[in-house]
C-alpha cells in the first residue's frame, strides 16, 4: 500500500526510491553479475518493442534489435564499474523501435542500471548547443561578481533551454533560498527578492541535489511508470542517479499550484553543500534532450568553480578590511585619553565590518549608544553582561531565547548580540547588535496572483511558502559567523595590549611625576614653612597683618603637603605596594575627638557634630585612621549643602568600630557611584568649594579600611549623604 505523503512526514519521505519513472523514458536493470533483467518499467515494450529484454532473462546478443551499440555500452559500463567507478554514467545515442533514444547507463551497488530517454523531436543540433555553452563558460570566467555570474548563468540557461523562467537561487545560513535573479516571459511575475523557507527543499531531497546536480521534470502532469520487479524479495531500487527517477508527489503538489507545467533544477555545490541552485519553470510540458543538460551541468560546474573563487576574493577583501580597522582602532587607542573614546569615533565602521544594525559601547558609567537600538534597552543588556557573563570574553547569541526573560520585552526586534568586553577591571564591553531577520529582510512584495491550495495544505503556493517563512525567522537574527566571531576574538586581544600599552605610559609619567612632588617639592615647601614661622617672630608685635600672613603661608603649604601626600599614596595603591601600616592598641575616641578639633582650628566656619563613647579601643594604625577621618570629613565639609553642619558618630556593634560622616546633600547621581572609590576619576561632579581636589581622599580612604580588615559604603538617608565605615576592634 502506497503512504500518504504529508507535510508532517515529508522530510522522511523516501524520494530516492519511488518505483516510478517519468514516462518519456524506460528503465531496464540488471543483475551486474549475471546481467539478468531485475527491474523493468511498466513501458518498457511500448517504447522499446519486443526485443527488450523482460523479467528475470540474461542479456542476449539478439536483445534491443541486436544492437551493437547498446550491448558495448552496457558491457563496458558494468566491467569499469567493477574496478569502483560506481555512478559515473556513460551516454550514447541509439535508435530502437523506430525512435531516438539517449542511453544513460550506470552501476548503482549490484545492479546495472539503463535509461532509455526518447530524444524529444524538436531537439536541435548538439554542435550548436555545444557552442553556445562553451560561449557562455568564457563568458562566466571574466564576472567580477557573484550577482553577475548568476544574472549570466540564467540568460545562457534560458537560451539554451527554452524555459519560460530561469532562477538563480542563493541558499542562506538557515537553508532558506533567496531568489536573487531571473529571466522571465514578460507574462510571468517577478520572483526576484522572494524569500522561501529550508522546508520547501526537505533534507533528503537536498542530499540528492548535491550528489545528483542536474533534474528534470519533462511533464508535471504526466502519470509516472510502475517499475515491475523480477524478485519481491529485492530491496527498492537506489534511483538517486537516475535521470528518469519520477517525483515526489509534495513537489508535484508545489509545481502545479505555481500553474508550472515542467521544471528543472540545476545544483550550484560549494565544498559538498548545496549553496545554491538555478530553478526553471515552464507553463507547459517541456522535454529537454539530455545533450543540452548535461551542458547546462557542464556550464553550472564552472559556475561553482568561479563562485568559489569569488567568494575566496571576497573573504580575503572583507580580511583585509578588518585587518585595517583593527590597525586604525589601535592607533585610535594608543593616542585617545581611553579605549571608549577611541570605540565611539570608530562605531559606524565598526556596524559595518560586523554587518551589525546598532552598536554599545560601555565602559564604567559610560555608555554610547549608536543606531536606533533603544538606550534603556542597550544599558540593561550592558548590566546582563556585566553581571552575568563577567567570566566571558566574547558573547555570540542570535535568538531572543537566549536572552533572560526580562530583557527580552525590552529588546523588542533586537535579539542578535556579539559583545566583547575590552576591559575587565572597569566593565568596558563593545557590543554589536542585530535585528530579527523578519526586520531586516528586503522584501520582494507578495504574488498578487492566487495559487489554488491543492490537498497538501495551503503552503504548497509561493504565498503560502513565502508567509511560512515569515512566521519562521521570528526571534532570530542572522548567526554571527566564524569569521565575525575571529574578528571579534582578534579586536579585543589588540584592545586590551593597545590599552595596557596606553596604560603603561600612563602609569611611566604619572610615577615620573609623582617622584618630582615627592623629592622636588617637598623640601620646598618645609622651607617655605619655616619661612613663615620665622616672619612672625620678626615681625614687631602686635603686627596682625604680618601675623595673618604668616598663618596664609604655613596653612597653603601645609594642604600642598597633604595633596602631595595623598598623591604618594595613591601611587603606592596603584603599584600594588599598598599603605604602609604599623598597628598597635589605640583610643579611636579620643583620635577622632582630636581629628576634629583639628579640623575645626583650620577651617574655623566649620560646623562638625560629634557624638561618639568618651573611650573605644581598638587596634589600627593611629596616622592612617587619622588620615581616614581627616578625608572623610573634608569630603563631607567640600560636598555638604553649606551652613550645614556636618555628622560625626562613632559607636561600637558587636565588635566592630562603627564610624559615620554624613552631610546634608542630595543623593549622588547614579551614573557616578561606581567610581565613587576610584582613584584619579574621569568624571566627577562639579564642585566650586573644592577646586583643588585631586578626588584622591575616598580612593585612600577605602585603601586604609581595607587595611584594617573594614569596609566603607556609601548611602543617602533623610537627605543626607552618609559614609559608613566598618572595622574590627
């Protein structure tokens, strides 16, 4: 009993042995052993005559009129075939009933297998085709591009052929196919744009086109031919190189709801994978003599041929072309004051060279956003990366199943990313954006014409398939390629050696320039002090205006001495030297107590609240937790709202020193938190009371509570920016 063949059970249809062929030829196989016919079709005799040889006798000398060339044919195809040319087929001409016939033979496993294909009446001259052919294969060699070599390769099929539509297909990453040129009867639709899904062309049917590259469908309408068998006990018989092999009912269903009454395809393989195909359709039945398609397979050959090539120039240009970009990124690099500088001058190219729609750039709280990719949607999958893909270098994903569910509404059609994180201590990530496919496809418009649905379901039309498709590349973008991803791979190696370059410079001048405050100015400025104190011993008495003076010096020379101290230590940070520290028992109290009054004496307008135990002991270090309090306090003094006091309190919590500096001020902004603690910051906010600041005094802050043993944090309660700092008694 034949299977109903479904869409649902299409892709397992076994097409490659139907037990049918198309009825403009016969096919006769043999035992290769004993050349006993095992196989023979139903029309067989009718187009043959009486001398074919039927079931289940060996081949005679009288067999098909006795004629020679057949039997030499058959006898030298099956001996060479014994020595392992299996498939290669041998065609000859011959004559037999009073008709033409094209004799393809070939060995396919045991059996020995010969088409009689009639020589359809109109065929012309082989010379002329020949020429033509050979025309066209010159022609093909001097195309410098893949859409020329198409836009050739389906005139010279058309002209050859005669088909009233001839298309050069180009199958993409995902199998579906693209027509993307065409020669037509001016009666005929455009298909040229058209988009169709990998299902149209289930897999065993693509394996058949790679290793068969040339099929034709002299007759869509045409009931196709039993093949009787000799023993029913043999296996079916493996047509996949038969030219006559009959049709899958699911592609008879297809052709006749296009109103397409022949068809051929003609296989362009790239490397063993079917990369694309030239597809011609007639409105009515059409015989093409094998002559003519096995030029047009010689001519689809050098298609492939020049294709690859193409293709080879085209990977070696877009090579170079990344080659150049990643050399113009780096120096952008070497010589921009950051790496995120340098990836925002350079964000246009950088969407080009990855075929990308939008493109992030982030770095700490930085971010730049380039193309229409909305900015809520680039930061929050910046903070994904940053949070859940911190132990990953390079992040390649293209469908929005990918994404954690509550990006995916934000992202809306972008759901293709590949991002690179060039800087792992400051979370800096380049990050290339695609588009759904649904989003980024031209398309070609829908048919205007209706195709009547046949009973294998409405997408068997070119609007069905065509909608099908849409439906199908939902929530996914075009894959990032092994290239893209190399390149990607490639990019960020030299980003974070050009960066670590800049960095090392950097690093050289500063330490330069630390080591000249440290040495050169620091005796200066002792002598400048001393300069001071000595001018008001010699002034008369009573002199205020001398005595003031004197104060200015000593207190300007002593914050020079502090800002060059804190640069020495921050330099100490940044070698990863860290604080000297000599720890031993200490009052906290009564330092902080004495820290303040301090701090009160040289800025007299100040208003500081303590409240802290008469004693608290702990053990630290006496100068580095006096440094603490004095940066602490002089943050809150610089950034408070003024005629506000500040709020110092100390209390102890199970064994930790509680240490509290809060200042009346509106929350910090968001975007400069994370660099709260970070020495010599890019960004910080304008400050008229605090001009001279180096943003130097968290940075050291934080370094003495860790050394400690601590932590310090930042909050805002009640209108209040509040440090928070925590160290072990």
């Amino acid at each position: 009993m034949t299977q109903t063949v479904t869409l649902e059970n299409c892709d397992s249809e076994p097409i490659h042995i139907p037990g049918l062929v198309q009825p403009h030829g016969t096919l006769i196989a043999f035992d290769a052993s004993t050349l006993t016919v095992t196989r023979r079709s139903a029309n067989t005799a009718a187009l043959l005559g009486d001398t074919a040889p039927v079931l289940g006798t060996r081949l005679e000398p009288a067999h098909f009129m006795a004629n020679a060339l057949v039997h030499q044919t058959l006898h030298e195809v099956n001996d060479t075939a014994v020595a392992g040319a299996d498939h290669w087929p041998a065609n000859v001409e011959v004559a037999l009933a009073g008709r033409l016939f094209d004799l393809i033979v070939h060995r396919q496993g045991y059996e020995l297998i010969a088409e009689f294909e009639e020589r359809p009446a109109s065929a012309e001259n082989v010379s002329d085709f020949a020429l033509k052919a050979h025309r066209a294969m010159d022609r093909l060699k001097r195309q410098g591009t893949v859409d020329a070599l198409l836009s050739l390769a389906v005139e010279t099929v058309h002209q050859l052929t005669g088909f009233d539509r001839v298309m050069a297909y180009r199958f993409r990453h995902d199998d579906s196919g693209e027509v993307v040129a065409e020669r037509r009867h001016e009666s005929l639709e455009p298909f040229v744009g058209r988009r169709y899904p990998a299902s149209d062309i289930p897999a065993q049917a693509r394996r058949l086109y790679v290793i068969n590259t040339l099929r034709l469908i002299a007759d869509v309408h045409a009931d196709p031919v039993a093949l009787a068998v000799a023993d029913p006990s043999l296996p079916p018989l493996d047509m996949s190189h038969c030219t006559l092999r009959s049709v899958s009912p699911i592609h008879i269903e297809y052709l006749r709801n296009m109103g397409v009454g022949a068809s051929m395809s003609i296989s362009i393989v790239l490397n063993g994978r079917l990369w694309g195909m030239l597809a011609c359709h007639h409105r009515t039945a059409l015989r093409v003599s094998y002559a003519v398609r096995m030029a047009c397979d010689v001519l689809a050959q050098v298609l492939s041929s020049n294709v690859q090539s193409l293709l080879a120039r085209e990977q070696a240009v877009r090579t170079s072309d990344a080659a150049r970009l990643r050399s113009r990124m780096i120096e952008a690099v070497l010589h921009a004051e950051d790496t995120f500088s340098a990836l925002a001058d350079q964000a246009d190219s950088l969407a080009v060279a990855f075929e990308a729609q939008a493109t992030v750039i982030a770095e700490q709280s930085r971010l730049q956003v380039t193309g229409d990719i909305p900015h809520e949607a680039a930061a929050a999958v910046v903070h994904w990366l940053t949070s859940a893909k911190a132990g990953d270098d390079i992040v390649a994903l293209h469908e929005r199943a990918s994404l954690p569910e509550i990006l995916q509404p934000l992202c809306g059609v972008w759901c293709g990313f590949l991002a690179l994180r060039f800087d792992a201590i400051d979370n800096g990530w380049l990050v290339l954006a695609r588009k759904e496919q649904i989003e980024t496809i031209s398309w070609g418009g829908k048919p205007e014409k209706h195709y009547v649905s046949g009973p294998l379901g409405p997408r068997l039309t070119p609007r069905g398939s065509f909608d099908i498709w849409k439906q199908t590349v939902r929530d996914t973008s075009v894959p990032w390629g092994e290239p893209e991803v190399q390149f990607a791979h490639q990019l960020r190696d030299e980003l974070i050696r050009a960066g670590a370059a800049r960095n090392a410079e950097t690093y050289k001048a500063r330490t330069e320039l630390i080591a000249v405050l440290g040495h050169d100015l620091r005796d200066p400025l002792q002598s400048i002090s001393m300069a001071a104190k000595l001018l008001e011993r010699s002034l008369p008495e009573g002199s205020t205006v001398g005595e003031r003076l004197g104060q200015r010096i000593q207190t300007s020379s002593s914050r020079m001495g502090r800002l060059i101290g804190q640069v020495l230590d921050a330099s100490r940070l940044q070698s990863g030297q860290g604080l000297q520290m000599r720890p031993v028992q200490m009052d906290i109290a009564r330092l902080l107590e004495d820290s303040i009054d301090e701090s009160l004496m040289a800025y007299p307008g100040s208003q500081i609240e303590l409240q802290a135990p008469k004693s608290l002991a702990m053990v630290g270090d006496p100068d580095r937790m006096a440094q603490l309090v004095g940066n602490l306090v002089s943050n809150a003094r610089h950034h408070g709202l003024a005629g506000k006091p500040v709020r110092v309190t100390l209390e102890e919590d199970s064994g930790t020193v509680v240490l509290r500096v809060a200042n009346a001020a509106p929350a910090i902004d968001p975007g400069l938190v994370p660099d709260l603690f970070s020495a010599f910051k890019r960004r910080t906010g304008p400050n008229e009371r605090n001009k001279s600041g180096l943003g130097l005094g968290l940075h050291i802050a934080q370094a003495i509570v860790r050394s400690h043993g601590g932590s310090i944090a930042y909050g805002h309660v009640d209108g209040h920016v509040v440090f928070t700092v925590r160290i072990p008694r």
